[in-house]
C-alpha cells in the first residue's frame, strides 16, 4: 500500500503528538520539539486507516469556489448569507445592510477590502463573547489577538494568548462561542484528554454539536 505523505510538521513546545488531516485532505502532524521523525513515520503508519479514512471524508465535502465579488454574490456573517450589492453611495468602503454593500470605488480590490471588514467585525464581536466567556469561567488569556490562520480557527500559546481565526465571524454566534470557550479551557488544560473535554462540557453542555458543525461546515466560511 502507498506511503501516506506528510506535507508538513510543525514543532512547537507542546508535549503531545497531534495527527491533522486539513481541510484540504492533507496530513499535518504537531509535534514536540525533539520527537525524531522516524517515530512520527511509524506513528502514521498505525494510524494509516484512520488518516485514510478522515481524508476520503474531506475529500467528500464539497469545496466552496472563491468568491468573485460580484453583485448578487452571497457571503456570511454571523451565520446569515447576505447578497453584496455594489454601490456609490456609501460613507465607508463595506457596510452591512439587508445586503453587504461594497463601495463601487473599492470594487477592484474587493477581496482585501471585505476581508479587512470580517476582520474588524472579528475583532470586535469575537473578543466580546472571549471577555464574556472569561469572566463566566474564570479562564482569563493575557490577550485575544485575532489570526490570519489558514487551517485553524484558534490556538492558546504558552504565554497566555487566545488566537482566533478571523473566518469564524462567517459562522452562528455559537459556533464562534464554541472555539471561544475550547481556546479558553485550552489556557489551563493544554491537551485534549478527557479533562479537558469534561471542562469544556461543564461550560458548553451541547458543545459536540457545535464541534461537528465546524467539522462539516467549516470550508464553507472562506472568501
Ligand atoms: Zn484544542
């Protein structure tokens, strides 16, 4: 049988080994700094039915186009789709109507300027319900710094930072305050083990759910 290749391995000051079959059907692994690679390669060639298995999954899902910015188009926000209309008379560059207006003048660099705008959306509305689920829980991150990730919707460093991916601002409220509250936990118990799940069910009863709709649904919040 066929080699499965990894694309790519990211060392990083963790403890455990994370096994990632990316959205684009590719095998990532996390690892500690000083693990040798041929542990990593026999690692992938126990899980080899499992990593098969998740990338015909992701293989199956279908991939939304890029966006072509066009009058008509629908995007996302906080869940809902709204058509972008290309207007003349807008004060700012995007404003989020009954429709997502986008300034006629910006039209050529339409992709950078909306993508600023769900940024600044993020910014705001994400670290709202962070600050919220902080104070909730008691898990309080020394900052919230919103990411530019391409293939995670959030991380917690060793230092006390909360990353979270602008792209999350396209999905429900609850899906957001899915990764808010994962990322928070993740501040005081860094792996996924059983702890970590239970703390995360404390806070979040119904968070399986909201984790299987980002699993099936997340290649859709792109632009
Ligand atoms: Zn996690």
């Amino acid at each position: 049988m066929q080699e499965i290749e990894i694309s790519k391995i990211i060392r990083s000051k963790r403890r455990t080994i994370a096994l990632v079959v990316t959205h684009d059907a590719t095998l990532v692994i996390r690892s500690p700094l000083k693990t040798p690679l041929d542990y990593l390669k026999s690692l992938v060639n126990i899980k080899r039915d499992w990593i098969r298995t998740k990338m015909r999954e992701m293989q199956r899902k279908p991939k939304p186009k890029d966006k072509e910015f066009i009058n008509g188009e629908s995007f996302l926000y906080l869940g809902e789709s709204y058509k972008l209309k290309i207007v003349d008379d807008i004060v700012g560059d995007v404003e989020l109507k009954d429709n997502l207006l986008l300034s006629q003048e910006k039209a050529s660099c339409a992709r950078d300027v909306v993508k600023k705008w769900y940024k600044s959306e993020a910014e705001k509305k994400i670290k709202e319900r962070c600050e919220w689920y902080s104070r909730l829980t008691g898990y309080k991150p020394l900052s919230i710094k919103i990411s530019n990730a391409k293939k995670r919707w959030g991380s917690s460093g060793y230092r006390g930072t909360v990353n979270y991916n602008w792209r999350l601002i396209m999905a429900p409220m609850e899906i957001i305050d899915y990764v808010v509250v994962h990322e928070l936990v993740h501040l005081e118990q860094r792996d996924h083990s059983r702890l970590f799940w239970d703390k995360v069910k404390s806070i979040q009863p119904d968070f399986k759910r909201r984790r299987t709709w980002l699993k099936d649904n997340g290649r859709t919040l792109s632009i």
